[in-house]
C-alpha cells in the first residue's frame, strides 16, 4: 500500500495583501490563492514557483515555453522564512532542490508595507558535482485564477499590452485572450496546449518595439493583473492557455530568444532579474499600486519632490549644432520664462561639424565656443538656471581618440572584433578601463564647469551582445546592463544632488530597471506636435509624471492656440521646453512665461505624490479627443486635446468617478486670456461626468483644475 502524500502550506504577505503557498512530497511549490484588498483569486492547478531550462533538461512536455519544464517539475520544498528590513520591505525566501539536475532554487519576494505590489526574482545554485549550463530562469509564473463563484477560463481575460516605435512611443491595445487562445479541446488529449503569446525584447533598447509590462483584466471587471520585467536589456514575457485556465510567465534573456546560456561549476549561482506584479479588484486600484510601488523601489526618483522645468536647446531648434552665438540668446530667454534647468544638447565637445561620429572625448569644442565653453555655462548660472549637458556616456565614436586609446576589452566584441553600429563602438561596463574613463569625464566636467545636469542619451543597440569574457553574447550583455546601473548608482552616491535624464532616442528604455535610476525620463523624439498628444497622455504606463519628460516646442509660426496646445503635452509630468524664445514675439513669450508659472504654482508642488488616471480611457494614435489626469488630495488637474484637422467642434466626455454624487470648482487654469476662446463645460453630478466643448479649431488643448467643494466632506481620491 502506497504511503500517504503529506501536503503542507503557508502564508505570507503584509496587512493588504497575501500568498499562500502549498506543496506534497510529490510536487514542487506553488502558489495557490493570492488575497488582495478585495480580490480572492483561487489557482487550483499546480505551477512551480520557477521554471528552468538548462542543457541535457528540456521540458516534460515539447514545447517552447518558458514553462512546463522538467527541471521546474522536479522542485521540491526544503525551507522558507521570512524578514523585514529597515526601510519596510517585507521579504519571503524559498528555497527549493531538484536533485537529479543538481540545481538550488532561491525564490525571493519583496513586498513594501501597505503596498501590493511585490519583487520577485531567483537565485539558482549548481549543488552538483560538475558543470551545468543554464539557459533560461524565470522570475514570476502563476495561472491567472478565478475569483469566488467564477470558472477558470484562459478566454475570459482582456490583455493590454504595449507597442513601442522610435517617434511612436506608449501605444496600447487590448486583446481578448479568448482571439489568442482558441479553443482546442485540448483536454481529450491529456495534455497541456503548446502555443503562447509572448512579447520579446533583445538588445538594450529595452523598450525598442514592446513594453516589459501588461495588463490583463478579467471580464466580470473583478480582477486585474499588472505585470513588469525589471529589466534594461533583453527580456521576454508570455501568456499561455493552461488547459482549465491561463497563465503568465515573466524572463530576462533566454537562449532561444537572446543567444543567453549562463555556465554555473559547482557552487556557482546565478540571479534572475526582477520581475514585480500586483492584483487588484480593478485597473485603476491595479496602476494606483504600480505607482506607489515605482516610487517606492525608484529610491532617485523619489528626490524630486519639486521637478525643475527644463529648457533643452535640441528639439526643433538648434539640432545638434549649438554655438555661442546661438546659446547665449536662447539663454536669456528660457530664464525670462522661468526655465530653471538649461541643458547644451549634443554637438557641444564637436570640431568637425559631424557631430555623431566624433562622440567620445567630451572636451568643449574650440570653434563652437571661441570664447570658451565657460563663457556659455556662466551665462546660464548668472540666469539662475543650472547647466546641464548632454553626453551618451556607453558608445565611442569611430572618429574619437577615444577609440584608440581604449583597449578592446573596454567594449563589446564578438569573435575579436569591436561591434560597431552606425558610426559607434559600444562600451562594455563590466571592463574597468570603460567605467574609470566615463567616471573621469563626469568628474572633470562637474568639477570645472559646475555641471549638475546630464542627459543621456543612447542612439544605439548592439544587437545580442558580446562573447568576450562571457559564457555567450547574451551572457555578455546581461552582465553590461548590470555594470551600467552598477556605474550609475556610483555616480548617484558621489553626487548625491546631480539630475540624470534618461534618454534612448527618446523613450527606447523605459523599463523600471533603467529609469528607476534616473529623475528624468524623455519619452520620445517625436518633432511633431499634433503627433505627441497620445505619446504623452501614455506615458504614464511606464514612468511616475514627476519624471515624465514630454517635449513642448513652440515656435514663432504658432499661433497661439497652437503654442498652448503644444505645451500643454508637457503640462502634466515634468515641463520639458525647447524652441527659438527669442525670435517670439511679446504675446508668445507671455503664453509661454504663463505655463511655466502654472506649472510652479499648480503641479510642480503636487505633481510627485499625484497618481495619473485616464478620464477617456487609454488613448489610441489617432483619437481626436484625449485625456490625462492627476488625482491628489480633493482634487483632480486633467489636460484635454483636441485634435480635428477638419477644425469642428469637439465634444469631450471625462469620467471622474471619483468625485461621483459631490460638487465640485471647475477652473482652467492653462491657458487663460481673453485671447482664448472660452470651453463650454458642465458637470453632470448623477453621472460624475465632465461635458466639454472645443470650439472649432484644429488643434486645441486646455488643462482644467476639478476640486471637491469642502462642504460635500472628506475626499474619496
């Protein structure tokens, strides 16, 4: 007769949210309910906490997911427990062995109090006695669930996920899992379905064509799932049909997607990178917990309680070919509108008049500043303003001394060649020579310029790595992007007070790894301004707004309409301006003097602790209305744009829930004048919806301030 198979489980988790975890003698761990403010998600099929490919293991049905793996299958429990640090991160460990792979799993979860959101990733241990080669680890795997009195149904979820382009940034679309997963019957066969949708990224633009991040909400609008890989180089995710429900799987590089293997001799451990998730009973609740949990694990972003308004002299205006002659005006005019940032975009250390090539050195140029780089940075620090520089710190020029005075180990190599794209070689972090040269150009430009600014930039990707020092290209990539973040948090301890702007032609890393290590985000280089409405109103999907870099670029030609319509795409994170100032005349400079005051009196003081929302949903590319908003204390700030070539009037509907059955002050703060023609608006109380009217103009745009009346009580934001 059979022994009985002894089932045990815990619990863990904070005062808002909770995993239990079970196990036999026969199955490895897994989770199986997750318990969240108001959701109850039951997960009655068995996952493994990890799942792991690695040479001579594959998986125990063929397939080419990340789950379903024997080496995951073979997991079984052997401790936990639990610790909580001094910053209030709650931490749970597992560990688990697979003997016959001779393979440790360490699960870790890390979850902030009265958060719930939660970090999760692996280490793996070789506790074998000769060498095994790992080729992919996941971070998170769990099936979806049901919620009480719900069937588990793989069809019965909406996935909203990303789309990224270089100009098109932040374009997000919602898919049916049912149109994903079609049904098979697959249960007559006994076997699990072997399909996925996944979504891929290689290289280290992280954000290059998908985001790391989705949605999926159920369709009773009972549950939500967000899920992020945390990572600024190569990474997959997938959902998958699981027979009787789904499931998702979170990676960093994998050999079949990102040439990665990873060798570990015995003894030797490698750790995933993290992934974070949360549930909720709704979309909203889900996001509210995404950002707190950003700006929790964001510890430099968290600095920028008050974001200074930047001017940056690229966009549309000098394009890479600043001079003196051409700065010191745009200088006095961003401080007469009160920039308080001014930023040398790039061309600023070039000779030859080709600027891209020739990166690398950062030494001013002589013919661009006859009378001295300083000439230009005391210009700006007399204004009041502080200086700041744009540099891509990970590449090398062609044409730059640099190139030859750096040994080959100093950059990424595949079969003893420097890879090179489009004009660049690409440093490796890892190589103590590439992290002590970039360190000593940010010393000397910080110590004799007084630099306390960096953009910076990466216009290239370097495809899947290099091989040099590395088990394989992907091995050597994933090993850079650790380095790069490594370097930056060295920097961020040396100067504490230096503002870094993440840049990667423009939002092509946006992952939480690379911006949680910056305070400012660019989102795009997208020049048009009727284009980046739905860029901006998204981005904030993948950045916190007091981060969010948005262009605003008024030209002299605008109208004033147009002006404001421009700005107001920057209004509601971090005000972020180019354009020529100085050819404007009286009228336009006001408009523009007028939204940096808005932004310091209205945003700048809330904007850090604010959670956006989207009073007409998630925008599409070519919506003609759109919306952002800010929730904060009794109050809501929504920026409306409306975008009609054919000039009609436009009727806007915003939902605010939030301030249902209550009275409320309705204002426009950006722009005012008589020179703006008045937006009809009504508030519809019962329905807590705000009807406006766009006058007819082809591209209009007003940011409007929604306050609860003290009388109607304590706010429910």
């Amino acid at each position: 007769m059979a022994e009985d198979i002894m089932t045990h489980d815990f619990q863990w988790g904070n005062n808002r949210l909770s995993l239990f975890f079970h196990w036999d003698d026969d199955a490895p761990v897994s989770i199986g309910r997750i318990t969240s403010d108001d959701v109850d998600m039951r997960i009655d099929d068995n996952l493994p906490l990890v799942e792991i490919m690695a040479a001579g293991f594959g998986h125990w049905i063929a397939c080419e997911r990340l789950v379903s793996t024997s080496i995951g299958a073979g997991m079984r429990y052997v401790s936990h427990y639990s610790e909580e640090t001094e910053n209030g991160i709650n931490s749970l460990h597992v560990r688990m062995e697979n003997r016959t792979a001779g393979l440790q799993a360490d699960v870790t979860y890390q979850l902030p109090t009265n958060q719930t959101m939660f970090r999760t990733f692996v280490t793996v241990t070789n506790i074998g006695n000769r060498p095994i080669s790992l080729e992919s680890v996941t971070s998170w795997v769990s099936l979806f669930g049901s919620t009480p009195g719900a069937q588990q149904d793989a069809g019965s979820w909406k996935l909203l996920h990303g789309a990224f382009a270089w100009l098109g940034e932040n374009r997000w679309h919602s898919e049916k899992t049912e149109d994903l997963f079609p049904q098979l019957s697959q249960e007559l066969t006994g076997n699990n379905p072997r399909n996925e949708y996944k979504a891929i990224s290689t290289g280290t633009w992280s954000t290059g064509r998908q985001a790391p991040l989705a949605v999926l909400c159920n369709k009773s609008h009972t549950a939500t799932w967000i899920f992020q890989v945390e990572h600024n180089g190569a990474w997959r995710w997938e959902v998958g049909d699981y027979t009787v429900d789904g499931y998702m799987a979170l990676s960093g590089p994998t050999n079949e997607d990102h040439s990665w293997s990873k060798c570990l001799a015995p003894g030797q451990t490698f750790t995933s990178v993290p992934a974070s998730v949360t549930l909720a009973s709704s979309f909203q609740s889900a996001y509210d917990s995404l950002i707190a949990y950003r700006r929790t694990f964001g510890t430099h972003v968290a600095k920028d309680q008050y974001p200074l308004v930047v001017f940056n002299d690229y966009m549309n205006t000098i394009n890479g070919d600043p001079t003196t002659e051409k700065l010191l005006p745009l200088i006095d005019s961003a401080a007469e509108v009160g920039a308080q940032v001014f930023c040398i975009d790039c061309g600023w250390y070039d000779d030859s008049g080709d600027w891209w090539p020739s990166v690398g050195e950062w030494k001013p140029s002589t013919t661009r500043f006859p009378g001295g780089f300083a000439e230009v940075i005391d210009a700006i620090v007399s204004r009041g303003m502080v200086p700041g520089l744009w540099m891509e710190p990970e590449v090398v020029g062609v044409r730059s001394p640099i190139a030859a005075a750096l040994p080959n180990t100093a950059f990424f190599q595949r079969n003893g060649r420097r890879v090179v794209e489009q004009d660049r070689y690409l440093l490796d972090f890892r190589a103590d020579k590439a992290r002590e040269y970039m360190d000593s150009v940010v010393d000397r430009l910080i110590g004799e310029f007084g630099i306390g600014y960096f953009k910076f930039d990466y216009n290239v990707s370097p495809g899947a790595g290099t091989d040099n020092q590395a088990d394989s290209l992907g091995d050597g990539l994933l090993g850079h992007n650790r380095a790069y973040c490594g370097w930056l948090d060295a920097l961020h301890e040396r100067y504490p007070n230096l503002i870094l702007e993440n840049c990667s032609s423009g939002g092509m890393r946006e992952d939480f790894m690379q911006t949680s290590h910056f305070r400012v985000q660019s989102t795009s280089d997208q020049q048009d301004y009727r284009l980046y409405p739905p860029i901006a109103a998204s981005s904030p999907m993948m950045t916190v707004p007091e981060q969010t870099a948005n262009w605003a670029y008024p030209q002299a030609s605008m109208s004033l309409e147009e002006i404001a319509f421009n700005l107001n795409t920057s209004m509601l994170g971090r005000l972020f301006i180019s354009g020529f100032l100085n050819a404007m005349d009286e009228d336009q400079r006001n408009l523009i003097a007028q939204a940096v005051q808005t932004y310091k009196h209205h945003i700048q003081p809330i904007v850090s602790r604010a959670v956006p929302f989207w009073p007409m949903g998630l925008p599409g590319w070519t919506d003609k209305a759109l919306a952002l908003g800010l929730r904060y204390d009794q109050s809501a700030l929504v920026t409306v744009w409306a975008r009609d070539p054919a000039g009609e009037e436009s009727n806007v509907v915003l939902s605010l829930p939030d301030f249902a059955d209550s009275a409320v002050d309705i204002h426009t703060i950006f722009p005012t004048g008589e020179r703006f023609a008045p937006w009809k608006i009504l508030w519809d109380q019962n329905a807590a919806k705000l009807r406006l009217q766009a006058p007819e103009r082809r591209f209009t745009s007003r940011t409007i301030l929604v306050t609860r009346k003290e009388a109607q009580g304590q706010s429910r934001l």
